[in-house]
C-alpha cells in the first residue's frame, strides 16, 4: 500500500450539508481500509472502518464506502457540523501487512 | 476507552543530540507502531514492532533510529543523532493484530 491518495486537499461545506470526502488507493492487495480525522495538534483519530469484503459500512452520522473494482474509497459525514473540521485521512493495509499506509489528507472546514 | 499514551507532549533538541520519545500502548495489544508525520505533510509509517522484534521498517528508519520494549509497558523510540529534517510529529500506535489500530495524541520533536 504504497500509493493511497485522496482526490482533493480541501473541502468546504456547510453546516448541516452532506460532506463527501474521496480517496484513491492503487494496491489491490489491500484489504482493510481505516477513516481518520486530525484536529490541529492531535493524533489521528479512528472514525470508521471497512474490510475488502464490504462495500459499505455505516456508523453514527458516516457512511464509508469501498469500491473495489476502482479502488475507489469515500466518507460521508451527514448533517456536517463545525466540530468536523478537520484533516481527513484515509489508510490501508494488505494481507499480514499490519503497517497502515496514509493518503494524503483532505482538509474539511466547515461554514456556519 | 482505552488510550496510546506519549511522552513528552513537546521535545526540543539541540541538533546531534540523543532523544527517546516514550509510549505506553494499549495493554492488550500486540503490534506497536511509530510513525512520523512533518508539518503538513501525510502520516508515514517508520517502524512496526511485535513478539519484542522489529517487523517491518521504512526507509526512514535508517541507523539512527531504534526501538525498544524495555519492559511490559513501555515502547520507546530513540534518535541517536538528531537532524534539523527530524523535526515532526511523532506517533506511536498500537493495534491488535490488523485491526483496533489507536494513536496516540503524538509527540512534537523540534531540532535547533
């Protein structure tokens, strides 16, 4: 999981919209990908994660989709509020590849 | 909720000098994790740890760098010689096995 990458580096949505954040990774060998959220100054912080088995997976207000046949993979926050702006990162591991490989992040802000 | 622990928050070195970033994982896993990320910049893996060996490490983890499990708790990173381009946040993570990946809040190294 050498080439994990996001499509745009920033993002502004409005509060109460819909945000889609995209990632694209080249390994088909990945197999378990994770969503993080970065505020200024933190860790990267767990929001959600899918196996290659999936294409879908749903938490509270995010939605993370997998398409395999693309290697396409997207988050979707519902109902934005101005507590997830932030960097969003997504990451990958393969097959007994505990090493996660990060994208390059996409910065949400969020507009009241 | 179970946390990754590190210390100290903030580290300032001259240039050439020993740090040791300290971690304390979660006590249940068994994979730790280093990984660095430089001021705006993606998360990148250095070095992956289990079974009290190294596992799996970067191009960055060169010489300079080591890690240690000196006892049940603790993981420790240590840059023998310290170089202005060291100067990023550091994390540790620890995971059980591919999956519960958790970071750490990071530890800032700034060389001078």
């Amino acid at each position: 999981g050498e080439n994990v990458g996001l499509h745009l580096p920033t993002l502004s949505v409005q509060e109460g919209d819909n945000s889609i954040i995209n990632c694209a990774y080249s390994n088909s060998a990945s197999d378990y990908f994770i969503w993080y959220k970065q505020e200024s100054g933190k860790g990267p912080q767990f929001i959600i994660d899918i196996r290659s088995n999936m294409d879908k997976r749903q938490g509270q207000r995010v939605t993370v989709l997998l398409n395999k046949t693309v290697k396409h993979l997207s988050l979707q926050i519902a109902a934005t509020q101005p507590g997830d702006s932030a960097v969003y990162f997504c990451a990958e591991t393969g097959t007994n590849d505990y090493k996660l490989s990060f994208g390059a992040g996409t910065t949400v802000t969020v507009r009241a | 909720e179970p946390e990754v622990t590190q210390t100290p928050s903030h580290q300032v070195t001259q240039m050439g000098q020993e740090v040791i970033l300290r971690c304390v994982p979660i006590s249940n896993h068994l994979y730790f994790y280093w990984y660095r990320q430089i001021l705006g910049q993606k998360v990148e893996f250095l070095v992956s740890f289990y079974n009290n060996e190294i596992s799996e490490k970067s191009e960055i983890f060169d010489d300079q760098f080591s890690v240690e499990r000196p006892d049940g708790s603790n993981f420790t990173l240590k840059i023998r010689s310290t170089k202005l381009e060291d100067s990023a946040m550091y994390f540790c993570a620890s995971s059980r096995e591919d999956y519960g990946y958790t970071f750490g809040s990071g530890t800032r190294l700034t060389v001078v």
